[in-house]
C-alpha cells in the first residue's frame, strides 16, 4: 500500500530572528496568496498548482517552497 501525500505551500518570514514558515490558508483571486495565523493551511490538490503559487510568490520577494506531509497531519499556522 502506497502512503497518500498533501501538498501545501510554505512561505517563510523572519521573525525574532528565526525563519518559521507559514503555510498559505487561502487564495482569494487568481493573482494573490493568504497566510493567516492560527488558521490551518490549504492543501492543494494538484502540485503543479502549487508550483506556480510558490513562483509567483518568489517573483514577487517572498521565499517559499512547497511542502509535502503524510495524508491525515494537520498543519496549522501558529499564532
């Protein structure tokens, strides 16, 4: 039996001096990305999809990667 992935969409930010990544929880329109705290992360159905969020995020000045997990691990932003 084959394990199941999720993909998401990390985007890391500076804080405190520490890189943590925040994981993308929505895409309001075709030309933009959110990443809210607190709110759990948006899987992507397709990984193509998600490497064309993370180039246009890294065109736009945001370093971002994208992140695969075991089906079933909830992936939440923290606060």
């Amino acid at each position: 039996m084959r394990n199941r992935f999720d993909t998401y969409v990390a985007v890391f930010m500076e804080e405190g001096g520490y890189t943590v990544p925040r994981f993308v929880t929505g895409i309001p329109s075709h030309n933009s990305a959110v990443w809210e705290a607190g709110k759990p992360a948006m899987p992507f159905t397709s990984q193509s999809y998600a490497e064309d969020v993370v180039q246009g995020l890294t065109l736009n000045g945001y370093p971002a990667a994208v992140v695969r997990f075991l089906h079933g691990v909830e992936v939440e932003n923290p606060v």
